[in-house]
C-alpha cells in the first residue's frame, strides 16, 4: 500500500515525497537535534521511528545509539521503506531496519528507550491509537519525543493570496481525511491520555526569506496536488494559477515565509 492508498493521508509518497521530507528535515535539523538531546544518551539502545519516512531521524537516531544499538523505522508506505532502505545502505548505516507497520496497531518492536513520532498524528483520525502503540513499546522509563505542526500561524510578507490559499487548502484536506491540521497544540493532552508521565512541550516556528525555509511551501502544494483532486476541494486550473503565483512570490528576494509552528512534546512511561 502507497501513501496515496492510505486513508488519512493527503501527502503523496514516492520518491518526490521523500526529497521533500529531505528539505524539511534539514529545516528543522537544529530544533530537532535539541530535542532528541532531551533523552539520556543512548549509546548500544534501541529506538523507533513511527512513521519514518524516509528515515530522516532515523538515521539520526542511529547515530546517537551507535554500532551497539538499533534503530527501527516503521512506515505503511512501501515506496518509502524501499527509499529508507536505499539510503541507509548508501551511507553504510548497519545499526537501522526499516519495517512496513501500521503506526495504529500492533508494532513488531518492545522494551525500546526512544520512540520518535514527526509529522504522523495529525494524519491520523484517532492519534491516540499510535501514542497507546508508543507506550506499550517502550521499556519503563522510556521517553517518546513528538513533533507535529499547528497551522494556525502560517504567514508570509508580504501578503500572498495564493499563500492563503494554499494553506486554506492543506486544512481543508487533512480535515477531510480526517486529520487535525492544528494537532500540535494538543500534544499534551494526547500524551497524558496515552498513560505519559512528566510531559512538557515547546514550539518553534521555521522562518525566513531565502534557502530551504522557502522551498518548503511550494513543494508540500504539490505534494497534497493529487488529495485535493481526488477530495473535489478545488480544480486542475486553480492548482496551477496557486502553483505559478506561488512560485513568482516565493522567487523574489524580498519576500519572507514563517511555516507551521512545530509543537515539540516529550514524556515517560512509568
């Protein structure tokens, strides 16, 4: 089953998809970094990704559990399994598997120290199926670090209707797939429900005018092209007019872009 099949899903997956996830993961690299800093050192642990991807973190893991650990990468989506994998044998990671899994059911791992969740739950029509997943895969004292977007402050400069537009569009289709759009403001509660102990949160805000923090909004358009087709939420020639003026606007040296704000949470089970 392809990420197109999925569905909750309204991003497409492949190979396009996976280049896409490539940007934004080097957007969010530092924050990210930070983030999994929260954990103790996990040198010779195990570890999860849930809903990999392309296996951006998981390789970060993998870095921070050394040779002696494992990192497991579990995704639905066949094509990127076979692209994570790819990869991982392209830059000679040994300690990493990537496993086609349902994020919301059983998963093939337990007793890990870390399970990382990015850009998963607010796909998801009951986010709470994977937190419980989460749970029960981690040893006691085990952490789970979440990221996830809240579109509520997506802005540019200057003010761009094909911007709006695009963003209005994005909601409108993980809300029709069942999704939250603004899952990240959530997060706390969601994992206090899932049985985590000493939850905290932060959030951050990618900003800027120039480089990959401007690639970013015209490339997730066209990875939510085929969704909005199939959900009748707009026309072939309304998503080129977006596409052409959004290109134009994001082109010119003096305009500046701030994404989703990225919710950060982290908690332990007993």
């Amino acid at each position: 089953m392809r990420t197109e099949d999925l569905p909750s899903h309204v991003l497409k997956g492949g190979e396009e998809e996976r280049a896409r996830l490539a940007v934004v993961a080097r957007v969010l690299a530092e924050p990210t970094r930070l983030l999994l800093d929260r954990s103790e050192p996990l040198d010779g642990c195990t570890a999860i990704d849930a809903g990999c991807g392309g296996g951006d973190i998981t390789f970060e893991l993998a870095k921070r559990v050394g040779r002696a650990g494992q990192v497991f990468g579990l995704d639905l989506d066949e094509d990127k399994i076979v692209l994570a994998r790819a990869e991982a044998k392209r830059r000679g990671i040994p300690n990493v598997e990537f496993c086609r899994a349902d994020v919301t059911h059983h998963w093939p791992v337990r007793g890990v120290s870390v399970v990382s969740v990015r850009f998963v739950l607010t796909h998801l029509v009951d986010p709470g199926k994977a937190l419980k997943q989460a749970y029960e895969a981690l040893r006691p004292g085990g952490m789970i670090v979440v990221q996830d977007i809240d579109c509520d402050g997506e802005f540019c400069d200057p003010p761009s209707a094909a911007f709006r537009r695009k963003g209005e569009l994005f909601i409108e289709a993980v809300r029709k797939r069942g999704g939250d759009p603004f899952i990240g403001r959530r997060l706390v509660a969601l994992l206090e429900a899932a049985g985590f102990s000493d939850v905290h949160s932060s959030m951050v805000q990618p900003y800027g005018g120039e480089g990959d923090v401007k690639r970013v909004p015209l490339l997730t358009f066209a990875a939510i092209r085929d969704a909005l087709i199939q959900l009748g939420l707009t026309s072939i020639q309304e998503i080129g007019g977006i596409t052409a003026e959004l290109e134009a606007f994001l082109d010119r040296p003096n305009t500046t872009v701030g994404l989703p704000r990225i919710f950060h949470a982290w908690g332990r089970k007993q």
